[in-house]
C-alpha cells in the first residue's frame, strides 16, 4: 500500500501546495526552532507524543474507566488538541527537508490524516462537553483509527526512507565549497579517540577510496535511489560526524576532479509561477558521464579504518 503511494503522481500536486505552507510557516528564526537544531535531532517526532499520548490515554478512560473518568477523558482529548498546532509546524519543518517526490508523496497522506484525526478529536471534544458522552466516544474512537494510520505512514518516513533523522545544530566540520574545515566547528576530538571511529584527516583518501564512493553513487543513480549525502553514507552503512566527514571529503574532490557534478532535485515555485531551482541542501551527487560504466556486482568496502558503528 505505502509503495503504491510513493508512485502516486496524483498527489504531486497537494505535495506542492503544502510545501507551500510550509515554506510559509518555517520561514525566518522558526524554521530552527521547529527543526529541532537547538534539541539536536528533529522535533517533531518529540512533539507527537502529546497529542497520540493524550488522546489514546482518553480512549483508555473510555473502555475501562467508567462514568467517573468522563471529565479527565475530556480534558486529555482538549490538551491533545493544544499540542496539535505546534506538532504540525515542526512536521512542516521536517516536510521541507524531504528531497525525494516518493516521500512527499507518503508524507501528504500522513498530514492529511492528521487533519482529519484533529477534525475527529476536536467534534469529539465539543460533544463531550455538551454533555453528549456517546457521540464524543464514536468521534474519538474514528480519530484514533486515523491516528493509528497516520502513526504508520509517519514510522514509514523515519524509519524505512531516514526522514527527519541525523543530528541538528550542529555546524558542518567541512565546508562544501572549499574542502576546508572550518574554524568554528564543535570539538570533535573526543570522538577521534575512539578506535570505532578514527579522526579523520581531510584530504587523505587515495584513488581506491575515491574510486569505492565514485561507485557507490553510480549504483545508487542506476538504482534511482537518494544520493544526497545521507542517502550516500546510508547506502555506506556508516554513520556518525567523522564518517560525514570523509565522505562529505570524498564527494569533494570527485567534484572538483569533474566525475561526479550536484544536480537540483526539488523544483519550486515563485508568486509569478517561475521556477526556482534550489541547490541549498535539494541536490543529490550525480557521475558526469555514467553512460559507459557499470556498477561493481560486490558491495565489500575498499576503505580502510571503516567504523564499526
């Protein structure tokens, strides 16, 4: 079902109207704080809990807690609808990271299940506190079932496609353009020390090494899969600041040596309807002329200190 969605071209087009709102809502200073950079990792997947927690806690109350509990059950579907607004903005913040048209597409029915699961648990609301217990129970009962999918698709994205995950706030140890690392970059000699994960030097790949990430984004672009540098690393097995670091390196120097160039991958919009190619964090890494090469049949890595984690 999930991948008959991400092949949906249909929902192309609210996919679009909601990046819209998004671009809106997460403009400005709020786009980091709904992204989760001053926490480090994503937000939204935090805030989630506050809302499913209060209103699943309220269905609870409802089979097992009698006439007593009719009050509380009220008072969490309200609280529930209180964390609703801010749970939203940070999935809009975590919408505009997505560089992939499949996981947007799955996206667009997790939102709008959401708003529907909202619509469901605010009538639930208002009828329980009309004093119409039976019709807020159904309404509720209807919203936890849409909670339930939209929980699904939502555990889909982080999981199976790497939404929203990685660290936030925390300043790249390479810059992009030069190759160079920066001098105000976080301290990450600590992580040097351990023999899982080596500091890394900038610039000490040879040719093999290069040659391993070369071939890895010619598999991923024959495969028609993510080779932005998450989707890279994740193909990679590898993880954590200094294998960002060497691979972030490597995909350099493949640019600068011409075999690999960064492709725009998500195309917007103006007011007038012109189209704004973005290359700010919407590229994927593409090989100049992949047309007569083929991809390695083996996937043992050629690098040497590869960490284990």
């Amino acid at each position: 079902m999930v991948s008959r969605l991400e092949r949906e071209d249909a929902l192309d087009t609210p996919a679009t109207q909601i990046d819209a709102v998004a671009a809106a809502v997460t403009s400005g200073p709020r786009k980091s704080l709904l992204r989760g950079d001053w926490l480090g990792h994503a937000l939204h997947p935090v805030l989630t809990d506050f809302p499913v927690g209060c209103w699943l806690s309220a269905g609870l109350l409802d089979l097992f807690g009698g006439r007593s509990t009719r009050r509380a059950a009220q008072r969490l579907v309200g609280t529930g609808l209180l964390f609703t607004p801010p749970t939203i903005a940070s999935g809009l913040a975590d919408y505009r990271e997505l560089d992939q048209q499949q996981m947007r597409r799955v996206a667009v029915v997790h939102a709008g299940g959401n708003a529907l699961a909202g619509v469901l648990y605010l009538s639930s609301w208002n009828s329980r506190r009309r004093g119409k217990h039976a019709r807020g129970v159904f309404m509720s009962s209807l919203g936890s079932l849409c909670v339930w999918g939209t929980s699904y698709l939502g555990g889909h994205l982080s999981y199976s496609r790497g939404a929203g995950q990685g660290e936030r706030g925390q300043q790249s140890v390479i810059d992009l353009t030069s190759g160079h690392e920066p001098s105000t970059h976080h301290d990450t000699s600590d992580i040097g020390s351990t023999a899982a994960s080596p500091r890394y030097e900038v610039g000490s790949l040879d040719d093999d090494e290069l040659e391993y990430y070369y071939r890895t984004v010619l598999r991923l672009k024959n495969n028609g899969e993510n080779r932005s540098i998450q989707g890279i690393m994740r193909e990679l097995g590898e993880s954590g600041p200094q294998s960002e670091l060497r691979t972030v390196d490597a995909l350099q120097i493949l640019v600068q040596r011409g075999r690999l160039q960064l492709v725009p991958v998500t195309t917007e919009y103006s007011a007038l309807g012109e189209e704004i190619n973005e290359t700010n964090e919407t590229h994927w890494y593409d090989p100049v002329d992949p047309s007569f090469e083929t991809p390695p049949t083996s996937n043992q890595p050629l690098l040497r200190d590869q960490p284990t984690s």
